[in-house]
C-alpha cells in the first residue's frame, strides 16, 4: 500500500462516519445499476419480439431398410435402461428418457411414472426444486432459463442442463410447442419465454452452439433472422457458417451434435427455405465430405474411435479425445454417429451396410455394457439404444417416425 493510501485509510478510520457512508453508497449503487441495466435490455428485447412457430419442424429419421434385431434382446436393453428409482438422477438424465420413449413412455419409478411426468418436472420450478434438489428453471430479464451455468442456477448440478439450450432442443425435437406451460416462482408462463431469453442472449460466438442451432432450425423458419438484445441481427445464414467453423474433434461426443443441426437445417431448408443458394451449397458439400469421412473411418468390427473426424480437420491441433478410446467413449461416439446417420437427407446418406456392420456393434457392446452401467449416467447407451430401436422394425421407435420423403 502506497504511503498516500495509507495516510488516507487511516483519516477514513479516525472519521467512522465517512467510511460507513461510502459503504452504503458503494452497496445502493449495485442494485441501482443492475435496474438500469434491466430497463435497457428490457427495451430492446421488447422492440424483438421473436417471430416462432408455433409448434416445432418435425424431423424425422430417413433410413434406407430395417435391421433385424432379437426382439428379447431389445426387450432386455430396455429394462436396463430406465430411471433408477433409489438414486437420484439429472436433467439430461431425464431429457435422454424423454428423447428415447417419448411423452406417453411409463415407467416403474415413484416420480417419473410417465415421459409427462418428466416434462412437468422440467418445466415447474416447484417439481424441479422438489426433484433435483434446485429449480431447473430460472426467471429471467428476458424470459425464463432452464441455466447450463452451476453458478447461475441452486446447490446441486443435478438440475441443470448438461448443455446451453439443451432442453429447448430436445422439447422441440419432441414437438412440444411454443405454448406448453412453464411455471416459475408461481407465474405461468410458456416455453416461448425460454425462446425468448435464448434469443435475447444470442451471440456466434457462445461457446456451445449445437443444441441452440436445434432449437432455432425447429422454431424459427421460415423467418430467417432473429435479433439479441444489444438489437444485433442474425441470419441462419450466419449461424450455419459459424457451425461450419467449429473443429468437430473440440465439440462434445466428437462433434456429432454439430453435424446434427447442420443436417437439421438442411433438412429444414428443404421445407421452408432459409438459406441463400450459395450458403445451401456449401452446407451440403460440407455434409457429403462429412459422410466420405465417416465411411471411410468405420471400423472393421461396425465401430467407430473417438478420433474419427481428424480427416476433416487436418491441419487441426491435436483432438481432445486423442487418448481416450475407453469402450464407454467408441459407444458413445458409434452410438451419435449412427443416430447424425438416421437423419441425413437421402442424397447422403450410406449404404444399409454401413447401419448395418454399426448396429450389429451397438448391439453386442451394449449387452456387455449394461449390466455394469452407472446409473448416474444414460447418454452413451440412450443414443445407442436409440439407434437399434430405430433400424428395428418390430420395436416402437425411439426416435420420431421414420418418414419416407427426404
Ligand atoms: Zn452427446
Ligand atoms: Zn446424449
């Protein structure tokens, strides 16, 4: 401390009157900037009132045949995934169950009996308080969270999304529409203030973009733009070249859910048009060296290593992944990729012998793999089991109906 500052200090000491009234004005001065800082967002978030739809695109799998599984296997699968009713469980617990037997799902557990179930306790504070531990939802200056931030949400990390706009994307990928309710701090409100709120904080460069890209590939078209509430315009032009910049091997699960809303909105592009032509053009070329990269990377044994994507990104640093090749990991990444597969448009898409040799791997490594599974964790064996019920004719699908247009 300077010598001035001391001598200051300790006039500020001898004259307790004067410190006590800096500290007051020091205390009075947060909340008053935070209002100001409230009226200003309020403003331009009023003037930006997102254009939505009303209920999401559906986008449903294309696959080129069935697969023929053991349908007692399958059933086995099955049992061994679902919530455990003696120890607690996440939101993206909840959410992969949801994504995996849909709204009208049952189940034997003392909470979730049903997929509604799930979505109410997602969707009311007071049922996620009384669940996770800490509410799930979140009232915002803009709208309503369901926070990806611990520091943002309550005391456990059980509540929280494991991802920014994790489950706005999942409730859209199930059709739940914009006016489903959702309670918070005793106000009904609706999913559309969580739109509104994802909007308002909007920004290319967010660290997570995938599940955000989902959402707005699924809600917003045929508008083409949104803005935030520093009022900066965006296009999905902008949004998919900036998905299209992202190295895969540093997104999460080896970047499949990137290569997911790049699908998604080439898909969603086919039915309201959104793109400009050149963007449209680009985004496919991307897709087929995607797919190139893919076949050419699938294992001998129908498998795939975490480091498959390195062929896109040669000049790349070293991948995250680099050293992780556990059975867990080639799961979990065989299990996505398949699943980014399901969805591609039929121009892309592989050969049934691709499914086919991944299934028959999917298949085996989740019959070793369940029976030790750790009941904290559903994503790897949720997708992969997703996929097997998909290519199955015989088992209701886990993913939304396969279509037979594009
Ligand atoms: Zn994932
Ligand atoms: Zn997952």
């Amino acid at each position: 401390m300077s010598r001035t500052a001391l001598s200051r200090a300790c006039y500020y000491m001898r004259r307790p009157h004067i410190t006590v009234a800096v500290c007051i004005c020091a205390v009075l001065s947060v909340p008053a900037i935070r209002y100001i800082e409230s009226l200003r967002c309020n403003t331009f978030y009023e003037m930006n009132e997102p254009n939505a739809r009303a209920t999401p695109l559906q986008i449903a799998p294309t696959i080129p045949g069935h697969v023929i599984f053991d349908r007692d296997s399958l059933g086995w699968m099955r049992r061994h995934l679902q919530p455990p009713p003696d120890k607690p469980v996440s939101a993206s617990f909840c959410l992969h169950l949801l994504r995996l037997y849909g709204k009208n799902a049952t189940f034997q557990h003392p909470t979730l009996k049903t997929g509604d179930t799930i979505l109410a306790v997602l969707t009311n504070d007071t049922a996620s308080a009384s669940f996770f531990g800490a509410p799930h939802s979140l009232r915002t200056t803009y709208g309503v969270r369901f926070p990806s931030d611990k520091s943002e949400s309550g005391r456990t990390a059980l509540e929280v999304d494991a991802h920014r706009d994790h489950t706005l994307a999942v409730l859209s990928e199930l059709g739940v529409p914009l006016s489903f309710p959702v309670t918070v701090n005793n106000e009904r409100l609706s999913l559309s203030e969580v739109l509104k709120d994802s909007i308002a904080t909007f920004h290319l460069q967010q660290k997570e973009l995938a599940w955000t890209a989902t959402a707005y590939i699924l809600l917003l078209p045929p508008h083409r733009e949104w803005t935030n509430r520093f009022g900066e315009r965006f296009t999905f032009d902008q949004l998919i070249s900036e998905l299209l910049s992202r190295p895969l091997h540093k997104d999460s699960c080896s970047g499949t859910h990137l290569l997911v809303a790049l699908t998604l909105a080439a898909r969603a592009n086919d039915i309201n048009s959104f793109l400009t032509e050149p963007m449209r053009l680009r985004l496919h070329r991307f897709l087929d060296a995607a797919v190139t990269a893919a076949c050419e990377t699938q294992q001998a044994d129908g498998s795939w290593l975490p480091t498959w994507n390195r062929a896109l990104h040669e000049s790349a640093s070293p991948p995250r992944s680099a050293t992780i090749d556990g059975p867990i990991d080639r799961l979990l990444v065989t299990g996505h990729l398949t699943e980014w597969l399901l969805y591609l448009p039929r121009q892309h898409q592989p050969h049934l012998s691709t499914f086919e040799r991944a299934a028959k791997w999917l298949q085996a490594e989740l019959v070793k793999a369940l029976p030790t599974k750790d009941d904290a964790v559903l994503c790897p064996y949720a997708h992969a089991f997703g996929v097997l019920q998909t290519l199955s004719p015989d088992m209701p699908p886990a993913l939304p109906h396969p279509t037979a247009d594009g």
